[in-house]
C-alpha cells in the first residue's frame, strides 16, 4: 500500500443523528449548510481558504430528487461559487470514498486545502420506500426482488446468516446479544439517533411481539435504522497544516493526521461473494 503523504484534519462537524430535517420542514441542502458552516467554523478557517470540495451520498436522487449537491458549496459561501467540486457514491462506503479522493487531490500537490462532506436525508419517506431506495445497491432485477421479499437488506442479510449457520453454525441468541450490545453502546453516544430509546423487558429475544420477524431470520432489533445525518472534514497537506498550526500557536503534531486507508471492491451478487468465500 502506498502510504503517500501526510494528510492533517483541521476540524469538523457532525449533526445530531436523531434529528428527522423533513419533520423540522428542512430539506438536504439545510443539513449540508449546516454541517459546512460548522466544520469551517471549528477548524477555524476562513471558507476561501478551501481549494476544492467532495461530496459522498448514496442514493439523493430517491430521497430527495437531488443529484447535484456539489454545487450547494457555493450556495452556502459566497467565497465557493467557483470551487470545483465531485460527487462520489460507493454505497455504504460513499463518504469514505470522498474522503479518499480528496486525500488524492493533496497527494498530487493539486490542492493544499480540501473540504469533504458526506449526508444522507432518509427519513422522509415512509420505512418500506426507505428500505426499497436503499435496495439500490443490490443488483436490480437480479436478487432481494420484489417477489422474493419486502424489505430488500434484511432479506440479503437472512441469506448471508443462513449460509453463515451453514457453514459454522450461528446461535441465536448471540445475535441478539449482539443487537442488545450495540443498543447499549448508543446510550454513551451523545449524537445516536437511538440514545434514549427505552426497550420492555423480552425486547432482544425471539418473541414475535416485541421483536417480530422482519425477512427470514432478521428481527426488528438487527436491523439498523433509517437515520438523516451529515459529517464534515477539512483537510489540508503538511505545509498548509503547519500554516494553520503557527496561527493557533500549537504544534503540527497536535493537529491529526490520517494514519492509513483502505479500498476494495467485491462483485455486487451476494452469491459470488459467497462462491468466492467457499472455502474460507
């Protein structure tokens, strides 16, 4: 792996995950103002100091007919109206690809500064249409099909547990200890959507009330949720980096730095990925 050149994190910001924008009469471009205001605001930079910006998002055009998002840069500062600006969609790895691309731009000394935001706005529709938009990244017409299931990744993750079972053997109730775990972990988050959730006592077991069935063997509780939320990162190589560290009167070693990166890529049928890891 090509490590490349140091890459600092100047600051940035992250939304409250258990907002719902639509509910607040807010669209897309309101979480992304919000987000970007914040990030320049906590790296203490001024917004034409940033050279170029990234955006990661999976499926707007579905949520919210939006497919252009870079140019919402230059909506929200003036200084940005002629930033050049990418979108870039990796599925759940959208953001992290953005990322990625910026880290390239410093890399090639083609931008000193870089600006990456990543969104989703997903709760505005109902929770089937949600789970169906989000099939988009299965194969369509190809699997979690219509008249196989209802809810597209529950469906795919019921497939991957039974050959999980298959192979090894699954018990059920480490999966739900699992769910339970990561519940309890929210709690200590203090932007979760689901931090104050409260469950009734059974809520992590297999009773078809408090946990029903979702798609085969997926309950209500492994299910992840819908959720609309933001993340905000500035970016900046060592020289623009070492600028901004003599201007806080602190040192370059205090400013963080991306340590490492990884990238690949699988065929999109979930039974290639399991044919490939047959004898794993």
């Amino acid at each position: 792996m090509n490590q490349g050149r140091d890459i600092y994190i100047l600051g940035g910001s992250q939304t409250d995950f258990a907002r719902n924008w639509h509910r607040e009469g807010k669209g897309i471009y309101d979480m992304f103002a919000e987000a970007l205001r914040e990030a320049v605001a906590n790296a203490d930079i001024e917004p034409a100091q940033i050279e170029v910006g990234h955006v990661g998002n999976f499926v707007a055009e579905l949520f919210a007919g939006q497919g252009l998002i870079g140019g919402f840069f230059g909506q929200v500062f003036p200084e940005m109206a002629a930033l050049p600006t990418s979108r870039h969609e990796a599925a759940c790895a959208s953001g992290s690809i953005a990322i990625l691309s910026a880290m390239r731009d410093i890399e090639a000394g083609h931008y000193d500064m870089a600006c990456v935001l990543g969104l989703e706005l997903m709760r505005n529709v109902d929770g089937k249409t949600a789970a169906g938009y989000l099939g988009a990244a299965a194969w369509q017409g190809r699997e979690a099909t219509a008249d196989k299931c209802d809810y597209p990744w529950p469906h795919m993750f019921d497939l991957l547990t039974r050959e999980y079972d298959r192979r090894y053997g699954i018990d059920p109730d480490h999966l739900s200890r699992i769910a339970e775990i990561n519940f309890g972990n929210a709690r200590n988050n203090p932007r979760a959507q689901s931090r104050q959730w409260e469950f009734p006592e059974g809520a992590f077991t297999s009773d078809d009330k408090l946990n029903p069935v979702i798609e085969g063997l997926v309950r209500k509780q492994d299910c992840g949720q819908i959720t609309d939320g933001a993340a905000c990162v500035i970016l900046a190589s060592e020289a623009r980096a070492k600028e901004h560290a003599a201007k806080l009167g602190i040192r370059l070693a205090d400013i963080p730095r991306i340590k490492g990166w990884g990238h690949r890529s699988a065929p999109i049928l979930l039974e290639t990925k399991l044919a490939l890891s047959a004898d794993q």
